[in-house]
C-alpha cells in the first residue's frame, strides 16, 4: 500500500486508519468528514476531499501519486500528527487530569 484513501461519506469512521497510515508512514487522502477534520489538516498530515466529490478526489489522488515532495511532507505531518494518539500521550493526559481532580477534590 502506497496510500491511504479514506473517501467516507456518512460517518463511517475511518479514524482508525488514519492513525495507522500516520503511525506507519503512508500518506493520507480522506473526505471532509467532521471527525477527519478534527484530526487531519489539509495539506499538512493529509489531502482532504470534500465528501462525495469524485472529480476533486480523483485530481488530489492524482496529485498525490505524481508528487514525491507532497507525499513526503504529508508523511512527515501525518507523523507529527500521530503524537497526539499515542498511548504515552494519552496516559500522560489522564494523568495530568487525574491529579487536578484531586487536587480539586482537596481543596473542596
């Protein structure tokens, strides 16, 4: 696989694979779903096709496929992006919101 193509239309959760195309290396290309627009930012970690547009998502296929230099910064997002959903990541933030709870918690 050389691409990741995620062309939800409904709320189909693609997520999932985004993370894993960031988290190995691939370069992205999903719709406009909400929920891909609150993780993907379009031309940083991924191109983003507005939903069921095929003409738009065949020309940002296109492009993809013959830019070596957009793939690569695409990758290099995708792998800044992927920091957010790692596991150490999210430990270290139900930490932090641990310890305010109880800190709260102490002063009530």
């Amino acid at each position: 696989c050389d691409i990741l193509i995620a062309p939800n239309l409904d709320g189909e959760n693609g997520c999932a694979a985004i993370k894993e195309a960031w988290a190995t290396g691939l370069p992205v290309l999903c719709s406009d779903l909400p929920v891909h627009l609150e993780m993907a930012r379009d031309r940083e970690s991924a191109l983003i096709a507005p939903r069921g547009d095929i003409p738009a998502l065949s020309a940002q296929l296109q492009e993809l496929a013959g830019d070596q230099g957009l793939r690569a910064r695409l990758v290099a997002g995708g792998k800044v992006a992927f920091e957010a959903y790692t596991l150490e990541r999210m430990l270290a933030t139900y930490a932090l919101l641990y310890a305010q709870l109880a800190e709260d918690a102490a002063e009530a």
